[in-house]
C-alpha cells in the first residue's frame, strides 16, 4: 500500500470498498430510477400533453406542436412526464392538512396547478400524477421530488402555515407536508 503526503495511509478505491457490500444493498434498495427509453432520431410529439422533441428536449409549445404533427415524418411517442404517469414512477408526495372553505380549496388547488405549470416549463417531466381530497386534506403525487417540495414552498409562502420536508433516504422520493 503506498503511503499519501504525511505518513497517511491512502484510502481504499471506492470499488474495492462497496465490492462486498453491493449485492447485499442491491435485493434492499431496489433501483427505482426511471428507465430512459431510447428516442429515435428526428422531431416526435407527445399525443397526451402536446410536448413536442425536436433536438433531444422535450418542451412545450401548442404551435410547435401543430407545426410538427403536420409533418410526415413526426413520430409519436409518449414523454418522459406522460411515460411515468403511466408507470406510477411517483417522487414526491405532498399532504395539505387545513379546515376550509370551498373558496380556499379551490384557491389552494390553483395554487398547486399553477406550480405545476411554472416547473413544467423547466422541466417536462415534473407533474402531478393524483389529486386526492380526503374532507380536511389534500393529498398529491408528483413525478419529481423537486415539484413536491415546489409546492409545498408555495403554499408556506402564501398561506404561512407549519412545512415539514422529510427524504427518504437511499431513495428518490420526499415527504412534503403543510398543515395550518
């Protein structure tokens, strides 16, 4: 073993350190990721949301889109958000606990759409898979932890309120609670 600057023993190779321990974490944590699917070459379009690819980015655009599925050579196929909708490949889940009106609901339901909307822009793969009304809470799948915790802050920076964010560790996926 060569020795580093100082006298210090050199670190193990991170491959030689997880060579005894990976099949074991592989059968516990099972790889969630989203499976990429290979897109062909040239423009395709989604028939679901309307996003249209054209240099290998998926974005929105009604008149692109409309432009593009004119095309004879336009693909259809499914986009990443619509292919994990599909999948049930879930990231995020957010719970909104609060006593309200049914003016506030609907306030609080736009407010969560309109943050959809606005990260779908940057990303067309964040969405929200299911809305769930259980009376006093509402309770909301996305498909990226990065929209639940998007409208978990938006809903604290509106209506105030108690926001707790819990990750799970070694896993692709967060908690988002708001209570008021």
């Amino acid at each position: 073993m060569r020795l580093a600057a100082k006298g210090r023993r050199k670190p193990p190779d991170v491959s030689q350190h997880l060579a005894g321990s990976l099949p074991e974490l592989l059968w516990l944590y099972p790889d969630r990721r989203f499976a990429e699917t290979e897109v062909p070459p040239g423009p395709a379009v989604c028939p679901r949301c309307h996003a249209s690819l054209v240099t290998d980015h998926w974005q929105y655009d009604e008149q692109k889109y409309h432009r593009l599925r004119a095309l004879p050579d336009t693909r259809t196929l499914l986009c990443p958000g619509c292919t994990r909708v599909e999948r049930r490949l879930y990231e995020g889940e957010v719970r909104i606990r609060h006593r309200w009106d049914i003016f506030e609901k609907e306030t609080i339901l736009n407010l969560i759409h309109n943050e959809e909307a606005r990260a779908r822009v940057a990303n067309p793969a964040a969405r929200i898979a299911l809305i769930e009304d259980h009376g006093d809470e509402l309770y909301v799948l996305t498909t990226t932890r990065f929209l639940a915790e998007r409208i978990g802050k938006a809903l604290y920076k509106a209506c105030h309120g108690t926001l707790r964010r819990s990750p799970l560790p070694r896993e692709r996926f967060t908690r988002v609670w708001w209570e008021r």
